[in-house]
C-alpha cells in the first residue's frame, strides 16, 4: 500500500547503493518530509463511495499535499544521488493514487484489494501425463503485475471429477487497473493498450487506466487504437528530460487538480454503477454493446 515508503525503508536499511554519507543524509532529510506527508494523508479521510459538498475541497487538500511533498523530492540532489532506476521518485505518484482512493474503497469492504497487484491474466493446464491428469488439474495461473489495483482476491480449488484431493490457486481480479508512469511515450503506451486488452478479454467489465505526469507523445499518435480507457497527464505538460527540468527557465506545471477529479470520478462512478451486460441484457434492449 504505502509502495514509496517501503522504497525508501529498503534504501534505509538494507541497500548498500545508498550506504555513504551523502546518501544517509538525504535519506534522513526526505525520511522526516515523508512522514508528515503520510500523516496528513492518513489523517485526511474522504472522499468515499457517497458524493458529499466536501468531495472538492478534500481533493483540493490531498493534490496540495502531493505537490509539497513532489516538489520537495524532486530537488535536483536527491534525482541525481537517487536515478531513476532506484524508483524512488517514481513511487510516489503511486503512493498518491492509493491515498486518493482508499477511503472510496474502504467504504465497500475492508478487505478489498487496493494497492500494487498480480492480476489474474489467464490460466491454462499442464499435467506432465494422462495418469496425473486424472489426479489433479495441473492448473497454471499466469498473472500481470500492475502498479495500482481496485478489486478483490480470489482463492479457487479446482478438483478432478472423483478426486478428493485438489488444488487451491490463489489470485487477483481487478476492477480497476491503473498503471502510473513519471511520463507517457508511445512504446510505454503501447505495452499499456496490450496489458488492458489482455486483462479485459478475461474481464471485461475492468477499467483500465494510464496516470502520468508528463506527456512524451506527437500529435501523430491515434489515440482511438489504443484500449486504454482513458490517459491522465496530471501535469498537463510535455514531457523534458529532467536534466532540463532544472534550468532557471524551465517552468514546471502544477498538478491539475481537475484532472485529479475527473480521474477520481471515473473510478467512483465506475465502482458504484451497475455492471449489466452480456446477450441477455443486451437483448432486451435491442442493441448488444
């Protein structure tokens, strides 16, 4: 859940990349801004499942919280001690998204699934011969790791027919599928568009998400190929190699808080909105999609 934070705990106690000086200082320095961030997360509640006048002013506070904290973390010495290969940067948009939602997802049950998962992606069967075939399925869950899930954890026994003894598979099906990204190219998107086609094919009634901050895409890009649901550039911003991003004339944009509220309406309309679909329905009405 707290996916930045456990970063920055391995950076703090078991990565010996980061063990000099230099290093524990800044360590320490984003510790303490850290956990004033997490505290005011956790002790900001809302919004939930249930539209309120408050909802506006909630997120206000929470997009205020991020930007303090983001601004902070991209200092130029701590994105050159800590490159992007560490994620520690990375990890705190992924953070955001988890304290953005958890009140909404709280409020169905506790036991929800949120946070970074291994979705289930397909199954298939492999028994090495026929006489084990007639003992037990042999089943193979292949799963998708995804930075960011809304759904619930499946336990599934799968017996032969006559069999007491069985198997019990252990899985995750997302209702929301988001993947998180500092900035969005075309190859990272295309891998997003064959990630939600898959995911969608064995549940299609799943919402798949791309959040990034920066834009790295042309306007030569036909978005309508993609089978993302929808792509959120919270910056509003082309993307600059960061490198750049530290000239005295470089203007960064803000996070967009609109952008932040049409993302969380998306999910919350989609978490409580009826799902009806299939032949049946479909038939009734007329028209099947």
């Amino acid at each position: 859940m707290h996916v930045h934070g456990d970063n920055l705990q391995q950076k703090e106690t078991g990565d010996a990349k980061y063990a000099d000086a230099k290093s524990r200082k800044f360590l320490r320095e984003i510790r303490k801004q850290y956990d004033v961030w997490k505290k005011a997360n956790l002790d900001l509640k809302g919004p939930r499942k249930t539209t309120t006048p408050q909802d506006a002013e909630i997120l206000r506070k929470r997009v205020a919280l991020f930007t303090t904290y983001k601004n902070f973390i991209d200092q130029q010495k701590y994105a050159e001690k800590f490159d992007s290969r560490s994620n520690l940067h990375s990890s705190v948009l992924e953070e955001f998204i988890y304290y953005l939602f958890r009140d909404l997802v709280g409020g169905f049950m506790e036991r929800a699934l949120i946070g970074k998962a291994h979705t289930f992606k397909d199954i298939f069967f492999m028994p090495p011969n026929y006489t084990a075939m007639l003992e037990t399925p042999h089943a193979r869950i292949e799963k998708k790791d995804h930075d960011f899930a809304i759904g619930v954890s499946v336990s599934a026994s799968l017996n032969c027919a006559g069999q007491e003894k069985g198997e019990v598979h252990h899985f995750q099906i997302p209702a929301v599928a988001i993947e998180c990204k500092t900035y969005l190219d075309k190859t990272m998107l295309e891998g997003s568009s064959t990630a939600a086609e898959q995911l969608k094919f064995r549940n299609p009634n799943a919402l798949y998400l791309v959040v990034s901050e920066w834009l790295k895409l042309t306007g030569n890009v036909n978005l309508r190929k993609f089978k993302v649901d929808q792509i959120y550039v919270l910056r509003k911003q082309k993307n600059t190699d960061r490198e750049y991003r530290y000239l005295p004339d470089y203007e960064k944009n803000p996070i967009h808080l609109d952008v932040v509220e049409h993302l969380f309406n998306t999910v919350r309309t989609h978490l409580t909105s009826n799902w009806e679909g299939g032949v049946a329905y479909g038939l009734e009405r007329g028209y099947l999609l």
